[in-house]
C-alpha cells in the first residue's frame, strides 16, 4: 500500500491541516504503513454483516421540546478568541 | 498518619467518624502533591485554593449534621473533563486556555455528593495514545519506576493514584485509557458498559466508544465511585436508561461455580512471558481459592480488533475533532481568509498524534473509501461484538492480561505508531463490544513493575465484575504496597 504526496495534500485539506514537506513525507508513510495494517479486515467475508455504529441496542431517543434554562449568551461567547455584540467574529467571508 | 495510604472506603470511614476532617485529609493530600510530584508529573493543574474551599465547606456540612455519601473526599479528575471555572486542556495547545462554564455530569454527580476536587491530571493529547507522552505539556512518569510511562491516555490520573496523590480519580477509556494505565502503575481502572455512565461534558475523541470510570487503589473503591456516576442522563441520549444498582453490596455476591473463559487468542504471540505467567497464577487462585471454573474458549475475530478501532475511532475522531476551528473556542492563529485561519489554527494547534488520526479518519470516511474502510471496520466490529455474546452464553466472565507487557520506557514507542497502538490489543475489543472491563492488579515483575489482569463480563455486569475482582483483590492484598517516591 503506497500513499502519494497529492494524496496526502488532499486529505490534509478536507481536514482542514496543512504541513510542511518533511511531514508530508512522513505521513505518507505512516499513513501508508497503518492502512497497509488495516487491509487485514479484507480477509473477512462481511458481504451478509450488520454494521454496528452503537454498542448498545438504544434507538432514538425523544423528549418533549420545552424551554429550558441555557447558557447566557455572555458565558458562551467567554472562550471565544474574538466576539462583538453577542456574536463570534471571524475573518471576512465575502469578498 | 499517612493518610495517602488508605483507599478511599477508609478515608471516608474516618471522616464520617470524625477522626480527621476533609480540611485536614485535603491539606495532606496538597502538601504530598507539592513534594513530589515534581518528580512524577500526574496534574497539569492543581486546584489547590478551590480544594481548600470545597473541604472547609464538607467539615461545616458535617458539623451541621448534613450527610453526603463522598463528603470531604479528595479526588481528581482527568483534563478531559469539563469543570466549571477550572481549565479543561486535554493537553492540547488548542484548547490550552478553555473554561468551560458548565460541570461535567460526572463531576456534578460528584460535587453533590461532597467530593473535593484536588485538580486535573495529565493525559494524551485529546486521550490518543497509550503512554502519556503525547501529552502537548510534559509527558508523566510511572511512580514505579520513572524512567517507563504510566501508559496511557488517563496516565495522569493512574499515576496519581499509584503514588499516593489522591485514592480515586476520574478517566475514560476509549480503547484501554483507564485499563492499560491502570495496570502500568499498579492500581484499578473500570471502563463500565458503554452507556452505564454520561459522556455529557467528556470531550468527545470516538463518541461510540468512550466510557467514564474510576481509578482507584481497590476494587471496593471502584464499587464506591461508580455508585454515584453511574446513571442515566437526560443531556446525554446515550447513556442507558438503566437502574443503577448497589456495586457495595454486590461485593459480597457469591461467585462459587460460575465459569471464567480464558481466551487462547490472549495468550498468544506478543505476549510477555512474565504477564502470562502472573496472569495463570491468578486463574489459579480464581479456581483453587474462590471456586470458580476455567475453560478454554475463542473469541476468533480478536487479530482484527486493532484494525478494526484504528479506523472507527480516527472516523468518529475526525469528525468530533472539526470543531476546533479558532471561531468559538480555543486557540485562533489569524490569517487573511476563513479557510487559511482553520488550517493554521488547526495545524499550530493539534500535535502529531491528532493530526495524524484526524487524516487516517478523513481519509476513511471520504468519497470513494467509506465502503472499503469504514463500512468494512463497522461490520467486523459486529463479528467482534457477536465473538463476546456467543462466549457470555457459555460463561460468566473472560479474563486474560491488560496489556501484552508491563509499563515501557519513556520514548520508546514514540516513533513507531503502529507498535504504540499493538500495546492496546486486549483491551480494544471490550470498547468495540461495549462490555465491562476491569483492570486489577495481580503481580508484580522481577524487575518491580505492576502486572495487570482483565476481567471482562456482558454489558451491565458491573455488580458481578467487580465482585469478582474485589473477592480476587482480598486473597493478595496488593493494594497495600506503595512505590517509593
């Protein structure tokens, strides 16, 4: 299993990451050698398998929609790194 | 009196009797932290000034004749979990400066009950890793020995627990966080069935798999923590709807005759020869001292479990992880353009260990390989989890090692992640399936180094799981050596 630099590059950006060449490089492999391990699953015939994305046998779970008691706008805004008039501020969008 | 020394039943005991007040235990507890953990490097933060506050506030509530079940207990709680007005860092850079003003359900659980809160322990960054050392902060030590790791993710909390810090602490467990470290320093570690226990206000790392739970110096004191965490939670639709029974009085369960199941896949290669040996002594004594049976069984899917979680947990990683974008919370490198800020905050602020399973989860889930590796890791996590209940309907319990060697050296698996992640093999699959699994220990190496044993049971056997550890831990009595540090 080989990992091409664009391919790394690629990945990077859907996750929002960016690296330098000497990371690239390592990644590449790394990721090469931990998905080179991860190809054993193939051995397995799953074709009739049930995936299972929960542990337990829980469906959904509702609750009647009453107004409760939240955050006061000015504790939730207090961890932002920049904020104006109730709201978050970020970098200018439309150009 | 060396009040370090005794687990938490005992310091309760006292202080229900009067005979040493929370004020007093605390201040011990903050003089002995201050000494030594200089050397040892289990908190990130220490609370001292709202510990002191909290305990004078348990001795008036006692002297008023208020009753709290954990009033004036000292404990600490692992950096992962939110506190209210007290940093909650998961020992990333990211979220270096972050106050949460909201408590963790654990915690609130916690605090109503009278506990004291002595501070925030280390761990890997965001709870990925196996030996602390990814922590962005400084890696902690094994009081054991400080030259080894404590392992990892809540290495923190078990280090903490290990050198006489506090007798309880808080972790989570997402492939063996509480377990394996918990065997690493010598003390318990309970990853409850998934559910059992509210994530509400646990940063999220691999929400299908991560589990609150206790780290203690005996399975009693498991019982006890467990007791007053435990329960459904309207903030979280995934705990389980579950009466919380009394773990104290389960302890006494009689456990005569039931059957243990000693997987042949935990035995095999890879496995240190001294953690077999101590873990067939133990069989022994669960056979010849507590009467229990012992039959070899399969649980035949086990080679794939390591594959299996390091897709599934990067997947859901990688997704709870995208909220670290430099607009709400946390840190915020500046750049011209939206996209350009995520992905210098990003970048400057995840450490290798993230990122890296932040790209092996987004590679996973994006188009054209979510069938190949997600779907496929998803559906053999269903044969993994169908391995544990075809053995629950033959036995009760299946125990084997904790971790495939006792506690390694400090640096030595830093640059080989496949080889960190393999020291997680027997303990990943109980994540998988959701089960029960308690770390206890059940010896010691030549050279000194605690030895762990696992023992697994279905979802929802606490009562019985930590009976059986607790009727285990009586016959040796290894709770009462102490490392010097």
């Amino acid at each position: 299993m080989s990992i091409t630099k664009e391919e790394v590059i690629h990945v990077a950006h859907l996750a929002r990451l960016e690296f330098s060449e000497e990371e690239l490089e390592r990644f590449a492999e790394q990721l090469a050698d931990i998905l080179s391990y991860v190809e054993k699953l193939g051995e397995l015939d799953t074709s009739n398998v049930e995936p299972t994305y929960h542990a337990l046998k829980l469906t959904n779970v509702f609750r009647e929609d009453e107004v409760k008691e939240s955050l006061p706008t000015e504790e939730a805004l207090a961890n932002a790194p920049e904020r104006e008039n109730g709201f978050f501020v970020v970098p200018k969008v439309i150009k | 009196m060396e009040w370090h020394k005794l687990p938490l039943a005992a310091q309760l005991e006292k202080l229900r009797a009067g005979e040493v007040e929370s004020l007093a235990l605390t201040r011990a507890l903050l003089e002995r932290i201050k000494e030594k953990d200089s050397r040892i490097k289990a908190f990130l933060k220490v609370t001292e000034e709202e510990a002191l506050a909290a305990a004078e506030e348990a001795d008036r509530k006692r002297r008023a004749g208020e009753e709290r079940p954990l009033l004036g207990l000292p404990l600490a709680i692992k950096d992962n979990i939110c506190t209210r007005g007290i940093t909650t860092t998961c020992a990333s850079k990211i979220l270096a400066n972050f106050v949460p003003p909201f408590d963790a359900t654990v915690v609130e659980r916690l605090k109503e009950a009278g506990a004291v809160i002595l501070g925030k322990t280390n761990l890997d960054e965001f709870a990925m890793g196996s030996s602390t050392e990814n922590s962005a902060f400084f890696p902690t030590k094994n009081p054991w020995d400080p030259s080894r790791v404590p392992g990892g993710s809540s290495g923190g909390s078990a280090a903490a627990v290990a050198a006489g810090f506090c007798s309880g602490a808080l972790g989570s467990d997402t492939g063996g966080s509480i377990r394996q470290p918990a065997s690493f320093c010598g003390v318990v570690g309970l990853k409850p069935t998934y559910g059992r226990v509210s994530r509400y206000g646990l940063v999220a790392f691999a929400s299908s798999l991560d589990q609150i739970g206790p780290l203690t110096r005996t399975v009693k004191d498991a019982a006890l923590l467990l007791q007053y965490i435990a329960g459904h939670d309207p903030k979280d639709s995934t705990s389980a709807p579950e009466e919380v029974p009394d773990y104290l009085a389960a302890l006494k369960t009689d456990l005569k005759g039931k059957k243990i199941g000693v997987p042949k896949e935990y035995f095999g290669e890879g496995l240190d020869e001294e953690v077999r040996q101590k873990v067939e002594d133990a069989l022994r004594i669960f056979r010849e001292e507590l009467g229990l049976e012992t039959k070899e069984i399969s649980l035949p899917h086990t080679p794939y479990a390591v594959a299996t979680y390091y897709i599934i947990a990067p997947a859901e990683a990688s997704s709870n992880l995208a909220r670290y974008d430099g607009v709400k919370y946390g840190l915020r490198v500046e750049a011209d353009d939206l996209i350009e800020m995520y992905k210098k905050t990003r970048s400057q602020g995840f450490g290798p260990e993230v990122k890296r399973r932040i790209m092996i989860g987004t590679y996973a889930l994006s188009a054209g390989y979510y069938d190949a590796y997600y779907k496929k890791a998803s559906q053999v996590r269903t044969l993994i989890a169908r391995d544990f209940e075809e053995a629950f309907r033959e036995v009760d319990f299946i125990i084997g090692p904790v971790a495939p060697t006792p506690a390694f050296k400090l640096e030595e698996r830093v640059d080989d992640p496949l080889k960190m992640y393999l020291s997680d093999i027997y303990t990943i699959s109980v994540n998988l399936a959701g089960i029960v699994g308690l770390s206890l220990p059940c010896g010691f190496s030549k050279e000194g180094l605690p030895v762990g044993l696992q023992i697994m049971g279905p979802h929802f056997s606490e009562p019985q799981t930590l009976a059986l550890g607790h009727q285990f831990e009586e016959i040796l009595k290894l709770y009462e050596k102490y490392p010097e540090i």
